[in-house]
C-alpha cells in the first residue's frame, strides 16, 4: 500500500511517496515558480542522486501530471503503474471550524475549502489547485485532506477568542486556529513513546521553530493554547513574519502606506528577523553577524530568544506546570546554541541543560540532566509521515 503526499503552495509542489508497510519514503520533490518564469522539478528517488529539470509549468495541474509521470518512469520512477496509489493525503493549512479532522475529499469538502478561503487567501486556493489536479489525473484514487489547524481545535474559547466584538467571530469565524498542527502532534506523541508515558498524562510544550514557528501547549493530549492565531502571523518573531504586534502599528502603517499589500509585505515578507536584522531572514547569518558585533543582529537574536522564553512561561502557568518541553524544526532541530541560549533563562523553572548532549543536530535527543525537574528534548518533526498514516486511517474509517 503506497499513499502520495502532496503539499501544494500558491506557486509549489512538495511532494512523498510512501510505502505504509515499512513508513520509508520511496521518494519525494519539490515544484517551484508554477505560472512564474523560471519554473522546474527536483525528484529525489531515495538511494539516487536527484534530479534537477527546468520546466515551464504553466499550473498546477501541468505539475502534477509531471510528478505523476516521474512516479512511474522507468529510471527515476517507483512504481509501475498508478493502481499502486491507494490514496493521495493533502496538507491543507487551515481548516477553520468546519474541518477538524482527517476527511475524505467530497464535492460538499470542496464547497467547505472555497468558503474558507478568505480565512487563507494564500494558501487554501493552492492546495484546492493540488486537489483538482489529482481528482483530474488520478479520478479513482481517494483524496484525504489533513489539517494544519486540527490539532488545535481542543483550545478552549478563552485561548481562542480575540478581544474585539463578538459579531466578528460570529459571523466571520474571526478567532485563533493555529497552525503546525500536524508537527505538534507528531512531536508531543513521540515524546511519550520516547519517555515511555501516555501522552495523556503530560504537559508538553511543543516548540517548532523555523523559518515560520509557533509554541503550543498540550495538557494531557490536547492542544490548550498555541502561538499563531487567524493567520500564521501571530506568536513569536519568525523569519520574516513579525509576530505579536500592537495592532496599533497596523493602523500607522495603514495610513502610511495605504496599500493593504504593502501593509501585508510589511508584516508578513519584510519583518521578523529580516526587518529587525536588515540582514537576513536565516538565523545562522543572523548568529554570524552578531558575532561580529553587528547590533541589529544581535537585538533579532535577542528578540527570537525572550519570545520563545516568555511563551514558555506563559505557558507553563496555562498548564500548571510543564513536564517535557520539545525543539523541532529548523532552528529547533539545528540550533546547539541558541537552544542553549534559550534553555539559559528557564532555570527558575528547574530546567537544566547538559552541554554535551545538547550538542546534537536532526536526531532524537534528551538534552536534559536526569535531576532537571523538565525533560528537555529535540524531536526532529515529519509532518508527511503524519499525513500519510492519518490518510491511511482515515481511508481504513471509510471500510
Ligand atoms: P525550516 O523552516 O524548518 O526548514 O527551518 C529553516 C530555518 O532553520 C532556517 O531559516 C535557519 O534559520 C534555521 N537553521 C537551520 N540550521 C540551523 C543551525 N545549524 N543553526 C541555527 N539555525 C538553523
């Protein structure tokens, strides 16, 4: 039994093919610039070099077709023939109240993704595009979308509520979602199989830290409060994301600017680490450039770090208390250092760092002194692999 999982972007295709026997991907890619010059495939067939192609691709769908054919290529392909395929898991981003779970794609699915759209006008018309692209192509493989909101959809209303009028959420379902659902979820689960305890029984907060982050808290197996909100902006800074704002400066820069994009660009691809450093938006040229003494990197790291430690106080109090605190992501996974930094100030909640395990990069590591009254720990995420077994499950429900 092999399921594809596709991850579809405004103007990109990632892509895994998994064999559910053995979980091992067998092999996966990347799509970019779709209806933009300068468009093309990387295919990596696990075990070979990867292949590299500039290609026009005018939509989605020309993409799809490609993948799909490169699938079953008798060079760089992996299986035979399309019936292969038992079904096709896609990532969406949000879900909003209506889509809480793993669901198999229907005509009243497909309605409920276009009504949500103006909750995620960046994000959901892409992967509706993937949708349409696989139902077209492949018209008797199922379809699973998965949720990067579901997970959090425990959050009581006091987490989630915004302190505007009422009305908005009524009618609009203006209010917190979340976002990396699926990545917390996979984390906070293997921290209880690694620790060999019910996931139920902790307190966990999940840190998923990379190019876009968020925390979340999750009490006894459910997510009670997580960083990002509406929109993937809210929570901690990010790469080029600014994070927690007065809304205030949202109305100066309206007036400003008076262009509801360039307000968004300002926000969303032109703040975070990159506005505050004016270097970069990777935290390892950040890191650099503070080490020379560049001031403003420096301040980014310094924002980045008391972000991530004032959440995790905040959310220790939310859950009286904090069992396991978990990195995962890029910097998460990557940052020896900056977990050390981070780490530094959590001591008056008893948390102790060792040194040596703590230099550690993409492995699972217990990064915590056996007497640390929290076990500290970095969890590399595989947010595919939930959304494969998760489509599995959800087709195994429809038998
Ligand atoms: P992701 O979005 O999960 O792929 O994470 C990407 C981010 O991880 C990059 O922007 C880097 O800032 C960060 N990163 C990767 N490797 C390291 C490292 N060795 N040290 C610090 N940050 C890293």
């Amino acid at each position: 039994m092999k399921n594809l999982v596709i991850n579809c972007g405004s103007s990109s295709v990632k892509y895994q093919l998994f064999d559910m026997a053995t979980e091992k991907v067998l092999t996966q890619g990347l799509v970019e610039r779709i209806g933009i010059p300068g468009s093309g495939i990387k295919h990596t067939k696990t075990g070979m070099d990867t292949l590299a192609r500039v290609i026009d691709f005018p939509t989605h769908n020309e993409a799809v077709k490609y993948v799909l054919n490169l699938l079953i290529d008798p060079i760089y392909g992996v299986i035979k023939s399309f019936d292969e395929i038992s079904a096709v898991g896609h990532r969406i981003v949000h879900g909003g109240e209506s889509l809480i779970k793993p669901t198999l794609v229907t005509e009243e699915v497909i309605n409920k993704l276009e009504k949500l759209i103006p909750l995620a006008p960046l994000h959901n018309p892409g992967h509706l595009q993937g949708i349409f692209a696989i139902m077209d192509i492949l018209p008797n493989v199922p379809n699973v979308i998965v949720m990067d909101t579901a997970f959090h959809q425990t959050m009581p209303p006091k987490a989630y509520i915004y302190g505007i009028d009422y009305k908005y959420y009524e009618e609009n379902q203006i209010r917190k979602y979340g976002f990396h659902g699926t990545s917390h979820e996979y984390v906070s689960k293997r921290a209880g199989q690694i620790l060999g305890k019910p996931f139920e029984s902790l307190k966990i907060i999940s840190c998923h830290l990379g190019n876009g982050s968020s925390l979340t808290a999750v009490k006894n197996g459910e997510c009670i409060d997580t960083s990002m909100g509406l929109s993937p902006l809210e929570g901690i800074v990010m790469g080029t994301r600014s994070g927690d704002i007065c809304p205030g400066v949202i109305l100066f820069l309206m007036r400003q600017l008076r262009d509801v994009e360039l307000v968004s660009d300002a926000l969303q691809k032109k703040g975070g680490l990159l506005g505050i450093s004016g270097i970069s938006s990777d935290l390892r040229d950040i890191e650099i450039a503070a080490q020379k003494g560049n001031k403003r990197a420096l301040l980014a790291q310094e924002k980045l770090i008391y972000c991530i430690q004032k959440y995790i106080g905040a959310y220790t109090v939310a859950m009286e208390g904090v069992d396991v605190i978990i990195f995962t992501a890029g910097i998460g996974e990557n940052g020896v250092d900056f977990r050390k930094e981070v780490c530094a100030k959590l001591e008056c909640l008893g948390v102790k760092i060792d040194v040596d395990k703590n230099n550690c990069r993409g492995k699972e590591v217990i990064i915590s002194t056996p007497d640390s009254k929290v076990t500290v720990m970095v969890i590399p995420t595989n947010e595919e692999l939930t959304i494969a077994r998760e489509t599995l499950q959800c087709m195994e429900e429809q038998k």
